[in-house]
C-alpha cells in the first residue's frame, strides 16, 4: 500500500478511501453518462443555465473529462491535478444542482446518466450528495497537497 500512497496511519487511510471512492466515482459517472448521450444532452438541456445549442457540446466532452479525471486521481503522479479537477467540477454540479432547486426545477440531476434506470432522486437530495462529495474532494486535495510538499522537501 505504500507504493500507491505513501501515507500510513489514519490520513493513510482516510487518503486511500477518498481516492477509490472519487476516483471510481468519477470514472462510472462519466461512462453511464456515455452509455446514453442523448438523454444526457436533455438533462444538461433542463437545467436551463446555458444556451440550448450548447448542450450537445457539453454532453459529447463531459463524460470523457469525468472518466479521465477519475483515472487521474487513481494514478499517483496525476493525483494532484485529478483531485484540483474533482474539486472544480463538483463546485459546478454543486452550483448548477442548487440553482435548479433554488428555481423549482424538477430535474433529473443527470449525474450518474440512466445507470439506474428510472430511479429519479429529488433535486434536494442531488444537492446534498454533490455539497458531500464537494467536500470530500476539499480533504482528498488537502490531503494530496501536504503530501506532495512533503515529497517535493525530501
């Protein structure tokens, strides 16, 4: 284990949950959303934050970022750059999902594309996973960051 974190104790331990979790998170989100990229373009599309035109755009490239994020998180020398991208990202889902809810928008999220058929969780429990995963994703890079300096000072 300490090839793939050098880290030991609780941190250790707390860095390597967050690491699988994020990263194997962020590589299914990503490929659900690819089994079904015209549903998912509709799903950015009722947000209603962007133009209309642009949704087909944004759900063609979306995924494959999501996918290459996950697996740069799961890889030690792009943890660093892969944990600042969950971070960017989970700040946007976490915006776009609270301005939909803050609009009365029922919506789904369309986070993890029709991975789970037609389970659609309400926006206010979208909300709250992606404020959970947000954090998550503030201590796996306060984690990589200390880690890092620490390598970089030896």
């Amino acid at each position: 284990m300490n090839a793939f974190f050098k880290k030991s104790g609780w941190r250790g331990i707390l860095q390597a949950a967050l690491v699988v979790l994020l990263g194997a998170l962020f590589i299914f989100a990503g490929w659900s959303k690819l089994q079904d990229l015209p549903a998912f373009t509709k799903d950015i599309g009722n947000y209603r934050i962007l133009p209309e035109a642009w949704a087909p755009y944004l759900a063609a490239w979306l995924p494959w970022l999501e996918v290459l994020t996950g697996i740069a998180i799961l890889v030690r020398p792009l943890r660093l750059t892969g944990t600042l991208l969950t971070c960017l990202l989970m700040g946007v889902f976490t915006i776009a999902v609270g301005a939909a809810l803050a609009r009365g928008l029922d919506i789904s999220c369309g986070c993890f594309g029709k991975a789970f058929g037609a389970y659609a969780e309400p926006v206010g429990i979208a909300l709250l996973r992606d404020i959970l995963l947000l954090a998550a994703s503030v201590v796996l890079l306060r984690l990589v960051w200390v880690s890092e300096e620490r390598d970089m000072s030896k």
